[in-house]
C-alpha cells in the first residue's frame, strides 16, 4: 500500500513547494537565467540520487537506454516549467492557476488515455470531466 501512496504525497508535496517557488522568481529576472540555475540543481541533485540509488553499484551503462521520450521530456518539462513562471508573471493566482491547468490536463488526458492507449472511457469519467470544468466555472468567478 505504501508503494501506492508515497509517490502520490511526493507529487503533492513537491508541486506545492513548485508552485511556491514558481511564484517566487522575481519578475525582473529572465525566465530562461532562472531555468539555466533549475536545472543546473536539478541535474546535480539527480546525479546525486542516482548515485544513492544505485545502492553502491551505479551502472551507467542504463544511461544507454536513453529514448526519444527522454529528450523531448526535458524540452517539454521546460516549457511546462516557463509556463507557469510567465503566468505567474503575467497575474495568474496560486489558488487557481494550478487548478485551471490541472483541470483542463485532466480532461485532455482522459480522451488521450482514450485514443492513443485504449484506455476506458467511461460515463463516469466524463461526468467527472464536466463536473471539473463546471468547477473552473466557480473557481475564476
């Protein structure tokens, strides 16, 4: 059961202190400078966990299994990433941004999961889709 929960606090947690951190990049500073530092302690912090993970023996021979999906995530992580710092830039609110966002993700990903991964798409689900974008209704009212 832990296995299942944990990563769900982690995303949590760590989304939360994104979004706080997101709107703390003073507006005067270039959003791609502040990605550049990001990413710098990103990539050492990762390096780093990997390292630990490994459990003493770090094979870096699994580096080899570098896909296209791995590039293109790092392009897309950066604008996700540049995103939300702009919006935050351009006004946007912490107690909706990321609910606008989340939301509307998660109806595109409901017919994505639909369309490209033959998941089910259930009258539940859309009735929770429309119920998520009638909510947008009363978030930003």
């Amino acid at each position: 059961m832990f296995s299942y929960i944990w990563p769900i606090l982690l995303i949590v947690t760590a989304n939360t202190v994104y979004q706080i951190c997101a709107k703390g990049i003073p507006e005067a500073m270039n959003t791609y400078a502040s990605m550049t530092v990001t990413y710098a302690v990103a990539s050492v912090f990762s390096f780093v966990m990997f390292l630990v993970t490994s459990k003493g023996h770090p094979s870096f021979k699994t580096f080899t299994l570098t896909n296209w999906a791995t590039i293109i995530l790092g392009i897309v992580i950066t604008g996700l990433e540049v995103g939300f710092i702009c919006a935050y830039k351009a006004g946007w609110k912490v107690n909706t941004l990321a609910m606008v966002s989340s939301t509307i993700l998660a109806v595109v990903l409901i017919f994505l999961g639909f369309f490209l991964y033959k998941e089910q798409l259930s009258l539940s689900k859309i009735a929770g889709a429309i119920i998520c974008l009638v909510g947008l209704y009363f978030i930003n009212k």
